[in-house]
C-alpha cells in the first residue's frame, strides 16, 4: 500500500498509448477513446501536475486513413504510413486537447536524444520548458528519421522503450504504460486462460522475463516483452510504473488515486 500512496502523490506523469489503444481492430482510429484520454489527461494537468504523453499510432492511423487491409512488412511504406499518420493524430489530439482549453507541443525523437549529450541537454530543456507552460508535449519516435538510418543508428526500437527513456530524461515520478489487457499476468492470458494478474513487481528477474510474450494485435509492435524491458528501465531509474488496461481511460485518475489497478513495477530506491 505504501507504494500506492507514492504514486497519489506523483507530480510529474508519464502516459504512453500504444496502437491497440488508438485504433479499432479493423485500423480505424478510436475517437471515442482519444477524446476520453485528452479529457482524463486534460484534468490531471488541471489539478496541478504535469503530463507528458508518449504516443504510438502513427503508422496505425495511417494505415487507417490509406484504408489498407494489413500492416505492410516493408519499411518505407511503413515510413511513408507513419508521416500521414503522424499529422492525423496530432491533429485530433491537439482538437480535443483544444476543446478542454490545452495546448500540446510535438515532440519527435530519435536515439541521439540518448546518444549525444549536447541534444539530450537541448531535449530536456525544451520538456522543461513545455511543462513549465502547462503544456502537454505528445513524443513520439521520429520515424522517418531513424529508420532511414537504421544501417548506421539502430531505432529506439518500440515506444515502450521510448517511454521510459523520456521518463528517465525529465526524472518523473510515474510511468503509466496503458495496453489492451488488464496488466501484467504469469503467462499471455490471450493465450492461456487461467493466467493470472501480478499486482505488484518489485524484482524484474528471468523469470518475470520468461513469462511475456509477444506482441497481441495485428497493429502494435511491442508486445509485453518490450514492457518489461522498459518497466526495467524506468525502475532502475527509481521510477515507478504502472502498466494497466487502456480500453477505459479513466482508469488513469484510479491510479492517480492510489487504487490497486494494473501491475506496479516498484522503483529501485
Ligand atoms: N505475460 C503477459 N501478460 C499480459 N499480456 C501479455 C503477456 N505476454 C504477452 N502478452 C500480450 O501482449 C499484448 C500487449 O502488447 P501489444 O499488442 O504490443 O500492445 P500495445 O499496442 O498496447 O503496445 C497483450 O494483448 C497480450 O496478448
Ligand atoms: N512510432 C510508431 C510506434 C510503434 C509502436 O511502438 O507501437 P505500440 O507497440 O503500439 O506502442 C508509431 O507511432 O506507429
């Protein structure tokens, strides 16, 4: 319980969407849902604390709006999706964001962020600047940028993974990785119906590692097994996570509150 009374108390707030989330199984975007998140995220901001969201989508919401049956496996295209899908969904978040009075900011990132430490610098003084304002800057990968470097420059690799490395950068206090299941379990529940839910993790060990599987719909890329590499990441840095079910967005104001939802990863003190 004293790790849910920390996270009551957290002030500056990492939420990462993932594609499941954004989007219908059949590829459209979910605007039901995104209006539901601007709303719960716009009212956190208005109690007081700071909001950073990390967003996946973009080749998702391209994919959508070019009406294409399946993900194609071929990278530009998969940069192409990504640059039309990219402005879609800034546009839709920055209405409704728009409609409850929030401003939000694009940020888009590749692995110098993490590399070069003159551009780290620069990041997080555009971050602090940002929530400084009260505005919600919304990351994402630059996608065109660095997967057209992927000879010389490896990719973040996923947006979990980007996540965490953005809640290491700005030293928030929460991660909240929303997904399209309930939370950590001790094997893919898609696959074995009597997994069971883990509510709380304080040692990622192998055999936390042995129980993600892959990724679980057509859209997404991640899987649980780029979650738990990233609640490593984030707890390593004594920050703590919660990776809950982003089908009702309001569950992100339960968490707030201090309610047993999701899985929490401790942070490492
Ligand atoms: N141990 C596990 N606990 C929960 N989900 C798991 C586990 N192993 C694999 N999964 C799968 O991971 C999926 C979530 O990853 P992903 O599809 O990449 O979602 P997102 O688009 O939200 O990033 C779940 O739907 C589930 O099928
Ligand atoms: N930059 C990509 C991220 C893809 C990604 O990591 O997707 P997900 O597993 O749904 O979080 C996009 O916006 O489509």
């Amino acid at each position: 319980m004293g790790f849910r009374k920390e996270i009551k108390d957290a002030n500056r707030i990492v939420v990462k969407v993932g594609t499941s989330t954004l989007t219908y199984a059949n590829g459209q975007i979910n605007l039901g849902r995104i209006e539901k998140l601007t709303r719960v995220l716009a009212d956190i901001v208005n109690s007081g604390k700071e909001v950073t969201l990390v967003s996946s989508g973009a080749v998702g919401v391209g994919i959508g709006k070019l009406k294409l049956k399946e993900k194609p496996t071929n990278i530009r295209e998969k940069q192409a999706l990504a640059a039309i899908g990219q402005c879609e969904l800034m546009h839709i978040y920055s209405k409704f964001f728009g409609e409850y009075s929030h401003t939000v900011g694009q940020v888009l990132l590749t692995r110098d962020v993490i590399e070069d430490e003159h551009i780290k610098q620069n990041v997080c003084s555009t971050f602090e600047l940002l929530l400084q304002k009260g505005i919600i800057p919304i990351v994402n990968e630059n996608d065109t940028v660095s997967i057209d470097e992927l000879e010389n420059i490896a990719k973040f690799g996923d947006n979990d993974n980007l996540s965490a490395i953005v809640s290491v950068l700005i030293d928030a206090d929460l991660l909240i990785i929303l997904s399209d299941i309930d939370g950590f379990y001790d094997s893919n529940p898609k696959e074995n119906p009597n997994a069971k839910l883990i509510k709380q993790i304080d040692e990622i060990t192998e055999e936390i590692e042995a129980c993600a599987g892959g990724v679980g719909s057509s859209l997404g890329t991640g899987g649980m097994a780029t979650k738990i590499a990233a609640a490593r990441k984030a707890t390593d840095a004594g920050v703590n996570m919660v990776l809950a079910n982003g089908e009702e967005p309001s569950i992100i104001s339960d968490i707030l509150s201090g309610e047993e939802v999701g899985t929490l990863f401790t942070a490492k003190k």
